[in-house]
C-alpha cells in the first residue's frame, strides 16, 4: 500500500514577487522541503481553479543537475495531492516551447517546467521551476503572486511514500489516482514545426549538397529536437548538431547562445570559409541566436525580417496580423508593419506582456533583443522555430543571409543596435543613477545636443490593450527626431548586485551607410549617453562589461 504523508514545512520568505518563476543556486534548492514547498503551492494555487481530478499537467526540464530528483519530488507531491494527470517528458527532458505546445495541444491545466534557462548548471550552477497556465504561457503575475503568498503561508506539504517512478521508458501507469504518461518530448513538437515551415524546399536545399549548416544545442535541452527535425526530417548531414546531448552540466559551458558563448560556431561563422548558417538555443530551447557568413544578424533585424517575410512559410502565409517588440528592442519591426500596413506593439521587457496580445489573436509574432523570437504557435519564445524560419527564408529565396540582411536595410532602413551592460554594480549606486536620469526627463524633452534633437523623454509606462493594466517603470527613453534612441534600465534578472542595459538605436536610410561597424555607427549616442546618464560618476566602470 503506498501511503501519503503530511510534513511540516518551513515557511520561505525568499521568492521575489513579480517574477514568474523560482531561480537560485541548486543547493539552494536541496534544502529539505524548499522544491516542496513551492510544488505544495502550486497545486495548492491550481485547486482555486479545477479539482484536483480534473488537473492535468506537463512536467519537465532541460535536464540540468537535480532535474530528476526535481522530477521524483513533483510527481510524489502530485501523487499525493490527488492530481488527475500527469505528463512527463521522457528522462525529464521537455524544452519550454515543447512544454508550451504540450499544454496548448493536450488542453492541460498547465505545466511545470525546470529550468534556469540560460544561466550555467551543474552542482555549483542554478536550477530554477516555473508554472505555465492553460494558455502554455508564463503564468501572469496575479497567479505567480498568489503561489508565492502561498509559500509563505504553508505549514505542511503532501506526498506520497512510493518507490523511484521510472522515467526513462515510454510508458502509461496509475498510482492511486494519478495517470502517470512518460511521452517523447520531441514528437508533438517536431510535428509543430512541420506544419509551421516548408519542409519539402528546405529538404531539397540541404539535399544538393552545397548548403552548409550548424547547430549548437550547447549541450542543453535542444539537442535532441534539433537532431530530429535538422538531420533526420530535414536530412542536415549527420553531425550538423553538435553539442547534442543535454548533460546536467551543460559541460561546464554557459549555454547562453550569443557571439561569447557559442564560441565553435562564431569561429566558423567569422572564418574564411563560413558556412551558409548557424543557429544556436539556450539550457531550455527558447533563446535563439542567428548568424549567417560574417554576420550576425540582431535580434530586432532577425524579428522584421521573420515579419517582412512570414509569406514564406506556409503556416504564416496570408495571416499576418501584427508584430509586438519589447521596449528595449529595435523599432526595425515596427517599420516593417508600417510598410504592411499592419498594427505593431510596444511592451515592457519580459515575454509575459505578449500573452494578451497573442491570446486576442492582435499580433503573430513578437521578440525581444534579447535573443527571443516566437510567434502565436505557442506562448513561448522559440529558439528551434527561429532557426527553421531562417532555414525557410534561405530555402525560399535561394538568397544568403547577408543578401537577405542588405536588401531588408535597403529596403527598410537599417536600425544600428547595441546594448552596453554594465555587471555587478552596487545596487545603491544603479538606483541613484535611474533616479538621476528620472529627475532629469523633463529638461531633456526639445534640447538640442549638436543636431541630435530629443524628441521625448521618459519612464516607459505600458497600459495593457486587453486588460488596461498599467506597468509603470519599465526603463528610461530618450528619443530623438531622427528615431535614434538611448534606453537605459536596470535588469530584473540578474542575481548579483544591479546590472544597468544601456540600449543604443540609431536609425540609418542613407543607402551609403548601411555597412558601417555598429559601434563606429553608435558612437555619437554612446558618448551622449555618458553625457546624459553620468555613468561613470556613478558606477565607477568606464566602460560596459559586456556589448552585444
Ligand atoms: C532579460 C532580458 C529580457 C528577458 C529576460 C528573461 O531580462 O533582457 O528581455 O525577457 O531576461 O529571459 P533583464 O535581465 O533585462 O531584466
Ligand atoms: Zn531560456
């Protein structure tokens, strides 16, 4: 007889409310009862909503250290709690925008996904577990504030005494009440994407031979998605994915996919025989980097290319309704949908802001500079969906990504892009400096700064179209009459000290001067930004930690 225990837990006070998720050190999570308490409180928080009987959920991760022991403690917990069913992704594995899909396709009550996405793993790295609700998106703030309120308030959590649940085959089984599914993480959502994208003209370009391509699952979760759907569907040569096994270390790498951390790519890439395209996701599968031979195509480029060319791929073809950008991103997309003559939105950073959007049927895709593209397929980023539109632009057109690239600025305009960071500041110092900035907005609206006129400046504010919440705070802008622009706001995801963004635009349609390098183009904003911000005076640093 397998029996439930009731156990008195700790109460935790160390969750940050406002974010939509749990992301510390994984000792930090192997204290006794601290996964526990959280998993109490998120099927405590599902039992508003649905009886337990009646919930169905998606477990899984990106197979970093303590994913499986995760994975043990969640079920028992689920187990326990009467959960009518569960699904896992076979050996724990489930990427986010495979879990994303799973709800939406399953109709689930949502889905618990671990992951601290980017940041490295292993014994001395980060895990993280996050809720996603019915619609396979991020669970909003109202639901993650009312899980972590829970967490403070428990005294006990539930969960059954019951042997290791085997994980690693395929397999249905019941324990007391609960539907236990261990399914192929990969299947529904290789399928996905085949109804997505044209795959018949992207087998045909990698079946003659001349087509060069790579894909850096760095050792995480892609891995396995991305050798399904690149070599065996697609027919990519054998060995096109490299880095293909999630390993609960990610290998001691970073698996964060930009210029610094996909290190085997960009050498390729920036070499003298680049191939024709490389892509690279991050430890969940969400983030994308795209780069073609010598060249490295920006994010907010990548987001109006996707939208100036959605004909392409079949699922997009004549459907396109509107494209969202976080603040921060470039205006690139919103030229394009001028052009379209479709609708574009302007959200606070943080993939949550596009859910409404995408739920109200109001935009297709939307993306973030930072390394996130995804469109209304599901309610994630997608790092694999980026890497497969590229593949179908190329495979499409029969052009390369830099043509790609130079007939999008010459058509569009060129949106110059940097973003300047500045790590580990002490956070004292970080908030001075916003308080500063935010003093000084009212002066800066209509002063020159030898031609560069400021247009508007402010504290980014985002009223909701579909629910009118407002978010107030979200980073300061400084624009110019010429759609330049300097943005500057402090991360919300960092865990050491405060880490300042300086985002740099500048908007370039003079055809002689699409070619410039970014910083050269940039330098004219940067040199204003230290003017403006004194960024030096507070910080201390002269110059950024990281540029992208
Ligand atoms: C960063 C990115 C943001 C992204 C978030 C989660 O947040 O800038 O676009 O949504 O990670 O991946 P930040 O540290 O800037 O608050
Ligand atoms: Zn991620």
């Amino acid at each position: 007889m397998i029996s439930i225990e009731t156990v008195a837990t700790i109460k935790y006070t160390d969750q940050k409310p406002g974010t939509s998720g749990l992301r510390k050190k994984a000792s930090h999570f192997k204290q006794p009862h601290y996964l526990e308490n959280f998993v109490q409180s998120i099927f405590d928080h599902i039992k508003i909503k649905t009886s337990s009987e009646n919930t169905s959920i998606v477990v899984g991760g990106d197979g970093r250290y303590y994913n499986r022991e995760a994975i043990q403690i969640i079920l028992k917990i689920a187990v326990a709690n009467n959960v009518g069913n569960i699904m896992v992704g076979k050996s724990g594995i489930l990427s986010t925008p495979a879990a994303s899909n799973i709800i939406r396709k399953y109709n689930l009550t949502g889905g618990i996904i671990l992951s601290a996405s980017h940041n490295p793993g292993g014994v001395n790295g980060d895990f993280g577990i996050k809720f996603n609700t019915e619609n396979g998106g991020p669970a909003p703030l109202s639901v993650t504030d009312d899980i972590f309120t829970r967490c403070r308030e428990i005294e006990t959590y539930k969960t059954a005494l019951c042997d290791y649940i085997n994980i690693d085959e395929l397999s249905e089984s019941k324990i007391l009440n609960t539907n236990i599914k261990i399914f192929d993480p990969v299947i529904d959502y290789a399928l996905l994407m085949q109804n997505l994208f044209d795959f018949d003209i992207i087998k045909a370009m990698f079946s003659n031979g001349n087509f060069q391509f790579i894909f850096d699952g760095m050792n995480a979760v892609t891995g396995p998605y991305a050798k399904k759907i690149f070599e065996e569907m697609l027919g990519a040569p054998k060995g096109s994915v490299i880095n293909a096994i999630p390993l609960e270390d990610f290998g001691g790498a970073h698996p964060d996919p930009n210029l610094k951390h996909a290190k085997e790519i960009s050498k390729i890439m920036f070499s003298e025989n680049p191939y024709n395209l490389a892509g690279a996701s991050d430890g969940d599968g969400d983030r994308n980097m795209i780069l073609g031979p010598n060249i490295f195509v920006t994010p907010s480029d990548s987001l109006a290319i996707i939208t100036s060319c959605s004909d392409l791929a079949p699922g997009y073809r004549g459907r396109l309704k509107g494209v969202a950008r976080s603040m921060p991103t470039s205006c690139a997309p919103d030229i394009v949908a001028e052009k379209l003559g479709i609708n574009s939105f302007e959200t606070p950073t943080g993939w949550k802001f596009f859910g409404n959007l995408l739920d109200a049927g109001m935009v297709t895709f939307c993306g973030e500079e930072s390394f996130g593209t995804s469109s209304d397929h599901i309610r994630e980023k997608d790092g694999v969906w980026a890497v497969l539109f590229w593949l179908n632009i190329l495979a499409s057109t029969k052009k390369s990504v830099p043509e790609i690239v130079m007939e999008h600025w010459q058509k569009y305009g060129r949106n110059y892009y940097s973003r300047h960071d500045y790590e580990e500041i002490e956070s004292d110092k970080a908030n001075a400096l916003v308080d500063n900035l935010r003093l000084k907005l009212f002066d800066l609206k209509g002063k020159d700064f030898m031609g560069l006129k400021v247009e508007n400046a402010d504290d980014f504010q985002y009223t909701d179209p579909i629910d009118n919440s407002v978010t107030t705070r979200q980073g300061i802008r400084i624009i110019f009459t010429d759609k330049s622009r300097i943005i500057m706001r402090l991360s919300g995801t960092g865990t050491k000290g405060a880490t300042l963004r300086l985002y740099l635009e500048k908007y370039e349609t003079n055809q002689d001067k699409l070619n410039l390098p970014t910083q050269d183009a940039l330098s004219d904003l940067i040199a204003l930004a230290e003017q403006i911000a004194e960024i030096k005076k507070y910080t201390g640093m002269d110059k950024p930690t990281t540029i992208t």
